[in-house]
C-alpha cells in the first residue's frame, strides 16, 4: 500500500477581532482600532486551559453522562489526574452506549492527589498481564506521513502513559518488508518528553516491540483478511477495540476502506476509522465518498482528521469564548466590527502531484478555515458532547451565504528553482484564498468574517523609520513559560480518536455544508473564469485583496 506524503510547510495562525469603538457599561481600554489579536503556532500558544469544561458544567448547569473516557477533569488538559479517574470508574457497570462502552454520571468534580500512571490505559478493558486491550494499524505505514507524525505521535502517547503498555501496533503496506526492518525505519523518528526522559531507552524499546509489519500485497482484501488475522493473533482471542489510520492516498481510500470494512473489523469491540484529508475534490465527489463509505460504516466509526485542528489555538478559542467574563458577553453583532482568520504556511519542498490536484480552497479552507469559524461563531452547545458540538458547528456552516466570485481573490506564487519550493503547479492552482463570509443569523448579521490563507507569505512586520502605533501581540510563549515540550497536533487527535471525542472531526453534514460554501468559486475555477494572480514568496500575497478589504470597510490588521 503506497504511504501518504507529508506536506513539510509549518503554520502561523492569527485570529483578530475588531470591536466597535465604544463598548457601553465595560471598563476596557484598547489601542489603535479598538482590536484584540490572538496569534497562534506551533509553539506559541498555551497549554489547553482546564477549566473550561468545568465551567460548561457549571454554567449550564448540566449532569453530565459521559462516556468511558469521563469528564471528572477537563478532557483538553488530557493529564494524570485524568488517567486516575478512568482506573476508578472504568470498571463500572452503569450501562454500555452505543459502542459498547461502559458509560457513568459525574455529579461533582473534585480533583484527586496525582499518582503514578499505571501499565494500563483505563480506556480499554484489560483481561490478563499480556492481552492486550487496543489494536492500531497504520494503513501506508511506510510513507512520510506515517514515518514522521504518525508512529512519533502514537510513541509520544505511549510514553506518557495515555495508551495500554502492551498496545498493540501494526504497519501495514505492500513493500516486502521484516518487523526488524519497520522497527529500524521508524526508531530514529522516536523522541521522549524533554519534560521527563525517565527510562526514554527503555520506552523505546517497549514501543518497538509492540510494533509489527504486514506486506499486504496488492489484493486489498487478501491482504485485510491477513491483517485481521495478526491483530487476532496479537490480541490473543481476548476482547479488544481497533483503530485503523488510512494513510493513503486519495484514489486508494474506498477500495481500502470497503475491504477493511469487510475483512478486518472485530467483533469483539469498536472499530475506529482515521480518515485523512481532503475529503473529496468538490460537493458532487465529496458526496459519492462519503455515500459510499457510510454504506460500509457508522458516521460514529469514521474520524476525518485535520491535524491544523488539534492545534492549541484551536481549543483555545473555545476557551476565550466560553470561560472568558470580558469576551462572553460581547461575543456578537453588537460590539464586534469585524473578524479575520489567517493562516499562513511557510513553503517546504513537497509534492506538487498532491497540491496541484487540490491547491489551497480544498486543501486548507474547506477544513481548517471554515471549522475555525465554525468554532468561533457557534452557539453554546446543550451539552460536552461532541455530537452536540457538532451540531452548533453545522449551524453555523449551513447559515454562511454562499460565497460569491466577487467576494474572493485568489494568488499563486511565482517562484523559480532558486526558492526551493515545487515550481511545477498548473496556472490555475491557487496558492493563496482571501474572502469574506457573512453569518445570516441573529448574533452575527452583518459582521464580515475576513479570512486569508496562503503560502509563501510574510510572517512579520519588520520594524523601520516610520512610527505608528500598533496593538500588542497578546502572545504566550509556551516553551518560555513552561518547562515541558508542546505536544504535536498529531498526538492531540490521536487521543481525541482513542477517547471517542469527535468535536474535531468533520460530520458527514459538516462537509456537505462546507463545499456549499465554497461550489460556486470552484465552479468558476473549473470553467476558467477566475485566474490566480500573481505574487512574490515572502510578500503580503496578491493586491486585489487589499481593495477586497477597502469594498467591505475593513483594514486588514497586518497594515
């Protein structure tokens, strides 16, 4: 099975909110445009606050019914007190959900002295010393994606204590490849928690030998009957549940996913399916994916991940807007101007095979931009359920107008062989998207939502002669702050999928409302009717956007 590439660019990510210039009854004072700015990346933003959860729940005044996983200390935080609170209610009967899950109440939250993680994730059941209770195989196990993010993140996980000692991990692909040859490739990618490293070696070697290689062939369905039959033989005929990460390529997706559907699920627990993006190339072959795979599976089976997603800023802005007294209350049409998303990546050497069938709108905004705003717009879900999060989130989606060729601008970047970046791309595929969206519902009607996205652009104001006032970034350095490693977005979803909390991942519902957004540009995009324009790498992207901002009344705040 040929692994799924990895794109190597990194991502800048800001949120900015302009306030109207008089907010009555608040004492708040702010400077230059009355805006308040949230920057994130891959190191800059806090650590998952804990308490927001146990504000919902106190704010909502809901008894919540979890599931297995619970919810006695807040899931964002994901630490040691939560693993206490498994072992202790884990073996519980109060009833099974729909899973098969062993599910209770949580009337009080209080917080329990730390201590010492056990051999086993409280997560699974656990029949003896050497059963192991959970199955992950890595579908293209010898692509960069798996190598470099995948088998890092399920190792970092291990390390910590989130998932069973004697987890067991299968490669799966089509080289002829040993257990010894899938341990040498991926052990160099392995690295310990510069906040602990107590017996790192020793971790290590545990994790690898945890870990084993299929070659399934180039029959799907040979090679998924092989599959199931390793996993069984791991699990050694005792009850376990199954994850499958597909880390294929796009046209290899159904027939892998209908064959594992048939021959490698188990019976004796939940089956869980990673899916990576993108999820389709437009509505009509995003709605023949999504028929074909829920004729297999159970929309709660199917995990379509994002890894922008698990980043930090992404439940931060969560945070901000529900456990936060200054911004609750003004969290509407009334006192906010304006919002603007932007997302900007930094240009690696990658595939253009992979970007130039996609480019930026289905690659990034479809996903990333459009759950970011989801995430900020929503209303307050009923309960922490991810379904109900889910729901707000489609909302929010099915109320933003369908965006008009005029409202969008699209770039490319010119570059040459000199700029170590794939210079092969089609003259229609857009490296760079801005828009602006309008919300018809009460709370935002009215306030465009200004989103840019691009590669290649620049990251900073540099400081010259001039002077001009300008807000203060309110940015938290973790790795200043804390003395511990920002975890990978990677690791994040991971244990989101392990744990059975979807709120990150995209609902069936959720996508067909995303490409309705988004249809009618890249309807005029396929006809030839819009063409990128042009712009330099490490520029401010194309100058249409600039009179894009001017028509809506709005000053992009990087100006």
């Amino acid at each position: 099975m040929q692994g799924r590439e990895l794109n190597t660019e990194t991502e800048d990510v800001s949120v900015v909110f302009k306030f109207s210039s008089t907010i009555p009854g608040k004492n708040i004072h702010t400077v230059t445009s009355d805006r308040f700015v949230l920057y994130g990346g891959s190191a800059t933003i806090c650590q998952r606050f804990c308490g927001l959860k146990l504000w919902l729940l106190d704010r909502l005044h809901l008894k919540h019914c979890g599931k297995k996983h619970g919810l006695s200390e807040s899931k964002i935080i994901k630490n040691q007190d939560k693993l206490d609170s498994h072992l202790e209610t884990s073996s519980s009967n109060d009833g099974r959900d729909s899973e098969g899950v062993s599910t209770f109440s949580v009337p009080n939250v209080t917080k329990r002295p730390t201590s010492k993680l056990q051999a086993h994730s409280p997560n699974f059941p656990v029949q003896s010393d050497q059963a192991p209770s959970l199955c992950i195989a890595v579908i293209g196990a010898t692509g960069e994606l798996a190598r470099r993010k995948i088998f890092p993140a399920l190792f970092a996980l291990y390390y910590s204590g989130f998932l069973p000692e004697n987890v067991g991990i299968v490669g799966y692909s089509r080289k002829n490849l040993t257990d010894e040859d899938l341990r040498s490739i991926i052990a160099s990618t392995l690295t310990c928690r510069i906040d602990h490293r107590e017996n790192c070696g020793g971790k290590i070697d545990a994790f690898l030998s945890r870990t084993y290689y299929l070659n399934g062939g180039y029959d799907n369905r040979e090679g998924m009957l092989k599959l199931s039959a390793l996993m069984e033989h791991i699990e050694g005929g005792f009850e376990a549940n199954r994850i499958f990460y597909l880390s294929v390529p796009q046209e290899a997706l159904l027939d892998v996913a209908s064959t594992l559907a048939i021959s490698a699920q188990t019976q004796k627990g939940w089956n869980r399916i990673i899916i990576e993006k993108p999820f389709g190339f437009d509505a009509l072959s995003s709605h023949w994916l999504t028929k074909a795979l829920l004729s297999k599976f159970q929309e709660k089976q199917l995990y379509r991940i994002d890894h922008l997603l698990g980043r930090n800023l992404i439940e931060n802005l969560t945070v901000l807007r529900f456990s936060n007294l200054i911004f609750e209350p003004l969290w509407s049409r009334t006192y906010i101007r304006s919002i603007q998303v932007i997302l900007s990546e930094e240009m690696g050497v990658q595939s253009g095979r992979y970007f130039d069938g996609y480019g930026i709108i289905r690659d990034i905004v479809h996903s990333h931009i459009l759950q970011t705003i989801a995430l900020l717009a929503m209303e307050p879900p009923i309960s922490l359920n991810g379904e109900d999060i889910r729901n707000e989130k489609v909302k929010v989606l099915r109320s933003i107008r369908r965006l008009e060729p005029s409202n969008v601008i699209l770039g490319q970047y010119k570059a040459t062989s000199d700029d170590k970046v794939d210079v092969k791309l089609n003259s229609l595929t857009p490296t760079y998207f801005a828009a602006v969206l309008y919300i018809d519902n009460a709370r935002w009607d009215g306030v465009p939502f200004l989103i840019k996205a691009g590669m290649g652009l620049i990251k900073h104001s540099l400081p010259g002669l001039g002077l001009q006032l300008d807000a203060s970034e309110l940015n938290l350095l973790y790795k200043d702050k804390y003395n511990a490693e920002v975890p990978d977005s990677y690791e994040h979803l991971l244990l989101d999928v392990i744990d059975g909390d979807n709120h990150l991942f995209m609902r069936s519902d959720e996508l067909t409302a995303a490409w309705n957004i988004l249809n009618p540009v890249l309807q005029e995009i396929d006809k030839n009717n819009i063409a990128p324009e042009l712009y330099e790498l490490g520029g401010r992207g194309p100058v249409g956007a600039y009179y894009l901002w001017a028509k809506h009344g709005v000053q992009w705040t990087e100006d």
